[in-house]
C-alpha cells in the first residue's frame, strides 16, 4: 500500500495502527486550526466584550458621582442591566433557533451600539434605566446565538477530529475573558486622558460597529451546522424510538410538543440550570460581596480594579492549559462538581486567611479560587448542554441556561445582600453552602458524552 506519510515524521506508521492511530495523527493539527466559523465565534466573544467592559466597571460610579443617585437606586440600575440581559437569554435562544445565528447577531450589535449611544448622552433616571435595559437586552440577543454556534460548532469538531469539545470551549471562554481584560484598560486609558465616561460609552459603541460591520461580511447567511444536520436527523428518524438515551427526551416524545415545552421539562437539563446557577450567584459575588471585603481590609476600593484584573488575566493564561488537562481525564459532571466545590472552598477561605499585604490577601484568595472553579465548570457546563438536548433546541437551551441563573442572581442578591451585616463567619458560611449545593445538583447529572469518550481513549492509548 502506497500511503504516504504524515507530514514532519520520519517514523513510518505500524501496520496494525488502523482508524485510531489515524485519529491520533491528525488531532493535535485539526485541534490547533479551529475552523474558520470557530476563529469567527472565538474573535467574536472577545471583541464582545472588549466594548462592553470598557464601560461596564465605571457605570456604578458615573450612576452615583456623576449623576447624583442614591445608593439604593445604582443598585437597581445595575440589577436591571443584569436581568434585562441574563433573563432573556431565553428569547434570544429562541429566536436563534427560529431564524438561525446571522440575523440575531446582527440586530443584537445594533441594539448595543444605540444603547452605548444613548447612556452617553443620558442625563436623567429613566433615559439611563432605558439605555442599559436597551444594553442588556442586546446581549440576551448576540450572546446565546454565538454561544449557542460555539457549543454546536465544538460538538461537530470534536466528531469529526476527535479534539475534546472542552478545547473549543476553553479556547472560547478565554478569548472572552480577553477581553475582559483589555476592555477596562482601554475605558482606564480613556478616563486617564479626560475624556470621561460618556467616551467610554462612544469607544464601546465603536468596537460594535467594527464587530457588526464584520459579522455582517463574515457571518454565513445559513447556519452551516445545522443544514448539514438536518437531512442526518431526518435519516435517523426511524432509529430515534428504538435507541433511548437515558436521561434524555427522544424524538417520539418531542413530536408534536413545542420546543420550550421540551426543554422545559427535560429534568436533567433542568438539574444542570440550577447547578449552574450555584456558580453564577457565586460569581455575582466579586461585585457584591468582594468589593465589602476590600472596602473593610483596605479603607477604600481602590485595590478592587487590581483583583479584577488578576481574575481576567488569570483566565487567559490558565484557562487553554487548564481545559486540556481535565478534558482528557475527567467526565464533564465530575469537572462540574469538582469546579463548584473549588467555588465554595474560595468563599470558606476568607475569614480563614489571614490578612496579608494591604489586607488583601484573602479578597486575592476568593478571587483565585473562584477563577479556577469557574475555568474547571463552565466549559464542562456548555459542554453538557448538547448532550441533554435535541440539536434543533440547542439555542433555546443555551439561552434558558443563562435565564434560569439570571433570576436565580435576581433572587440571590437580594438575599446575599442582607448578609453584608451579619458576621463573616455566618456570611462566608452561608456563601459556601450556595456551590456546594449546586455541586450536590451536578453529581445526579449523565456524565456526559465528552468526558466518556475521553476516558475511552485514554484507556485505550
């Protein structure tokens, strides 16, 4: 047999490697040269957030030092921002499904660029609560499309290369904590160089119309997974009754039930909304609770950007790495239960690290294990999606994920917040118990078809 060799190796191929040796060969090159729809999604998350970031660390202060709002109502201000945008993932899911990626997209930029547009220039209490409920929604539309995409994008790449989807995902969440990173730089520069928040606001607003110009070049006009799938459901439609999944809603039992009826009592999915919402209360914390605690260390929140900056930074070191190590060894469920267990350990941390340099020492500590829960979990967390929904409501589930945690924050910051007076220990205690429960949720969760294959391959090679 005249094969030729793999490019760069001058072993020859043993006569008895077959298919899998063949997978071998080629995943680490395929895993590294993401499709050019991924690089897409993956520049996208980042320049997402590059603009929002930029403004978003200064509104709370522009609400209250430059516009005069009591307390109380900046703390409404940005709870609407937060539930305009995370409570209606859900619709932007929906319409996903309905109308594919490139439309929702494309209106959802739109709808930011106008939002940014008009807080700059906003001066009174209901023209700012309409922007940013108007920048909220923008990212209820834009953000479950493109997640939605990267989960569907990464579960096709890693059928057909072999790469575990957690590496797509990592590759992902790491682009958006990028720009997490740099958008603060750029709104600090901005305010440095005098041009004020409502700068701020117009370079935000900037960055999405490079983003909407590009999408609107780049984006494919048709979803290029989804019409390659449906003629292969189509032709396992007679199979779909025989094979049941456990855990899992087939198609005999989806006929004739719409999709918010399927994935809204689809239990599994359901378990994992709420295990998820365990991490992202937690992950409120670090505008809640963290700023208390640097505020009591220190005398002031000067320090609170630095912290800030240590989490986002450590997500764009860590988080590629991180994913590769645990996507070859252990099952999504177990990464999700191991990431929410982290979580809690961060916030049993404080009041038992004693303070070090400036006091910060055990903010630095919450913020360290909070970032590594959170790098282990939510590539594990999207990865799960695919695998207890059809893919004809992957849009709607992303989106429903991110709704169900939304009005869990809405809730849980009420609550959290009444603990800000109580003593630390009962505060940090109870701060815990919020991931450890949702841990306990992921452990009655499938393992996952991500993970399982993985362990597969790593006891076959």
């Amino acid at each position: 047999m005249n094969r030729p060799e793999p490019a760069r190796t001058d072993a020859p191929e043993p006569a008895n490697a077959g298919a899998p040796a063949e997978e071998k060969r080629r995943r680490p090159r395929l895993a590294s040269a993401p499709t050019p729809y991924l690089r897409l999604l993956t520049v996208t998350q980042f320049a997402f957030n590059t603009g929002f970031y930029a403004v978003l660390p200064y509104l709370a202060t522009h609400l209250g030092s430059g516009l005069g709002m009591a307390g109380w109502l900046v703390g409404l201000v940005l709870g609407l921002r937060t539930f305009s945008q995370q409570g209606l993932f859900v619709v932007g899911g929906a319409l996903t499904d309905r109308y594919g990626p490139r439309p929702v997209v494309l209106a959802g930029c739109a709808l930011r660029i106008t939002g940014f547009g008009w807080l700059a220039f906003a001066g009174s209490t209901a023209t700012v609560i309409a922007a940013v409920l108007l920048i909220g929604f923008a990212a209820a539309l834009f953000s479950p499309a493109v997640e939605s995409e990267a989960a569907r994008e990464a579960v096709r790449h890693e059928r057909d290369t072999g790469a575990p989807r957690a590496h797509v995902l990592a590759l992902f969440s790491a682009a958006g904590q990028a720009g997490a990173f740099i958008g603060p730089l750029l709104g600090s520069l901005l305010l440095l160089l005098g041009g004020g928040f409502r700068a701020a606001c117009l370079a935000g607003a900037v960055v999405f119309v490079g983003v909407l110009a590009g999408h609107a070049r780049l984006m494919p006009r048709a979803d290029p997974v989804r019409e390659r799938e449906r003629e292969r459901d189509r032709n396992r439609e007679r199979g779909a009754d025989r094979a049941q999944t456990p855990g899992t809603v087939t198609r005999a039992a989806q006929r004739g039930r719409s999709s918010w009826r399927v994935v809204f009592t689809n239990r599994p999915f359901l378990l994992l909304c709420l295990a998820y919402s365990g991490y992202l209360v937690s992950y409120n914390q670090l505008y809640l609770s963290l700023p208390v605690e640097v505020e009591r260390a220190t005398g002031s929140g000067a320090a609170l950007g630095w912290l800030f900056a240590l989490s986002s930074l450590l997500v764009v070191v860590a988080q590629v790495p991180l994913t590769r190590f645990s996507a070859h060894r252990i099952a999504p469920r177990t990464a999700l239960v191991t990431g929410l267990a982290v979580v809690a350990a961060g916030f049993a941390a404080v009041p038992l690290t004693p303070a070090g340099p400036g006091g910060l020492l055990p903010g630095a500590v919450l913020v360290v294990l909070l970032t590594l829960g959170q790098m282990v979990l939510v590539p594990a967390a999207r990865g799960l999606v695919p695998d207890l929904v059809e893919d004809r409501q992957l849009g709607l589930a992303t989106g429903a994920l991110s709704s169900v945690s939304g009005i869990a924050v809405l809730a849980g910051s009420a609550a959290t917040g009444a603990l800000l007076d109580a003593p630390a220990p009962v505060r940090w205690a109870v701060l815990a118990a919020v991931p450890l429960a949702g841990a306990a949720l992921a452990f009655t969760l499938p393992v996952g078809r991500g993970g399982k294959e993985q362990r597969t391959r790593a006891v076959a090679g």
